[in-house]
C-alpha cells in the first residue's frame, strides 16, 4: 500500500507551494544570517517570501530595507508585513503607499500583538484601524494588492470562542483577503477542524497551514504558552534530554516537522508556510522530504549525469 500514498509520488514537488517567513535582522551579524537564509531558501522558488513588521512600525525601516533587497537582489516575490499596533491611519496609509512606491505588490495584514508583548491587553490607537479587518481595507482601498491574513487553529487568545474568531475571518475576507495563514500548530486535526468550521461559514480562501520548526524546544513551549498554542506531551517527550545535545535536536526537529507536513499533504494540503526564523536547514530539508528541490542542485545533477 505505502506505494500509493499520495506524499511519495515522484510528481509531488510539482503539486506543493511553499512561501518563507523572515524577520528583519537587528544586527550585522544577524543580518549575515539572514542572507545565508535567503541564499539557501532562493532556489527552492517559493510562491512569495514574508517580511515580518514589528508593532507601531518598530521595525519598519528595517523591514524596508529587507524587502528592498529582497526585490532588488533576488528573483524572490516579497510580501510585506502590515501592522495597525500603536499607529494612526494617517501612518499606516503612508507606510503602504512607501512599499507599494518600492514595487511591492503582496502584504501580509495583521492587527498585530499588543506593543507590550504577547499576553497583555491590547488597545487599538484612537485615530487607527481597530482590527485586520480595517486594515484589509484599507490595503484593498489602496491598490490591486494580494493579501494575506492570520487564521488560529486554536482560536485567538483573545477571543472568547470559535465563532467569534470565525466571524472576524469572515471580515477579513469580505474585505478583500487573498488568503490565509495559520498560526503554528503542531496537532493536523486541530487544523482540519479549523478549516472545516471556516468553510461551514462561508469562507472559501485558501488557509495556508503555518509550519515552525522547532530549532529551540524551550522558546517554542514558552512562547506557545503565550499565544495560545497547544504543545501536545508527545512533541515535549520527543525533545526530552535534548537540551544540550543540539546535532540530535536538529535531527530530531526535522523529522517532526517532516512528519507533520507529509501528513497534510495526505490529507490534501497542497500550500504550507514556513515560519523560518532566519535559518535555512530545517526548512530546507523538509522541502525536499515533500518534492520541492532546489533547481541549482537539480543542474549540478543533470551536468555530471552528462
């Protein structure tokens, strides 16, 4: 039987999309690593690659510069990050008119965590868009962009239940999102479900699951516990005695993400996100594991076969 599982195909590659998630980088050397990323990642050909924006546009000459050279420097699509976190609209509208004066086309829209961090209450700016979904609207008001939004398998934090959650998908989407893409989340069927409740409700875009890697066992736990996402005991027993032992943690980490992913894609996923976290390795193997190969690598081949 395992010959007709759908994952091992040899044309699978050809029917999976992949995008990356990046993080502007803080310092030099930080910055070096992120263009190794980068460099790395390129030739796999994502659909689009995502630059993250920190809240009231705390990053944002960061993320400017980042995008830029993404669009002058690569053959990658940027997508840039749009937050309304401690910003007047006034604001907000400048910065998208400045990324789409840059060439950028794709944003990634979200109401963005609370400018105190992730956990505390947050308060929208009294001249500025209240939710994503304003902010979806405003993008949509400004140009003939795609636009990407957050999905929670798990449910907002900060929603008091699922169909609250559900409803300002829904907003998001009659204002013009192209997509969705999930929060991590490590339990598939918490995302089967999810999907299954958005489509009961009318929503039809594509809801892109978001995978993370698990390079830090420790900072992964203590940030799910943060936002909401559930660290099943199984995940915590597969890291268990790695703290120090990071070659078998990698190992051990892409095998994880591996499994998920193939997983989904028997279950008919065809698109996922990869939240990279500036580093390349673990993301670059589990694309292999799903078909996708990096076309150098496939030239270098096809020569020596020659």
């Amino acid at each position: 039987m395992n010959q007709f599982r759908f994952s091992r195909r040899p044309d699978i590659g050809d029917k999976v999309r992949v995008s990356f998630e990046f993080f502007p980088p803080k310092t030099d050397e930080m910055e070096a690593r992120l263009w190794d990323t980068v460099t790395r990642l390129e030739p796999l050909k994502p659909k689009f690659v995502s630059v993250t924006y920190g809240a009231g546009g705390s990053t944002r000459e960061r993320t400017a510069r980042t995008v830029g050279r993404i669009l002058n420097e690569t053959s990658l699509t940027p997508a840039a990050h749009m937050t309304c976190v401690d910003a007047a609209r006034d604001q907000v509208d400048m910065v998208i008119r400045e990324f789409a004066d840059m060439g950028v086309k794709r944003f990634v829209a979200l109401r963005g965590d609370p400018a105190a961090g992730v956990g505390t209450s947050y308060r929208p700016h009294p001249d500025g868009y209240a939710n994503g979904a304003e902010l979806v609207g405003a993008l949509k008001s400004a140009g003939d962009f795609d636009i990407s939004v957050s999905a929670y398998p798990e449910k907002h934090p900060e929603s008091p239940d699922f169909a609250t959650d559900i409803d300002m998908l829904k907003r998001k989407v009659d204002n013009g999102a192209t997509r969705a893409i999930t929060q991590f989340f490590f339990d598939n069927d918490l995302y089967e479900r999810y999907v299954e409740r958005a489509r009961r409700a009318g929503i039809y875009i594509p809801i892109v699951p978001g995978i993370l890697p698990v390079h830090n066992f420790t900072q992964v736990a203590n940030f799910s516990s943060r936002c909401g996402a559930l660290v099943p005991a199984w995940l915590a027993e597969r890291f268990e005695g790695l703290e120090n032992d990071p070659q078998t943690h990698a190992l051990v980490a892409s095998a994880v993400a591996a499994e998920q992913v193939l997983d989904l894609v028997e279950r008919g996923v065809g698109d996922f996100h990869f939240y990279t976290m500036n580093r390349a390795d673990l993301v670059f193997a589990v694309c292999h594991m799903i078909g996708i190969r990096s076309h150098e690598v496939e030239a270098a081949a096809g020569s020596a076969a020659a």
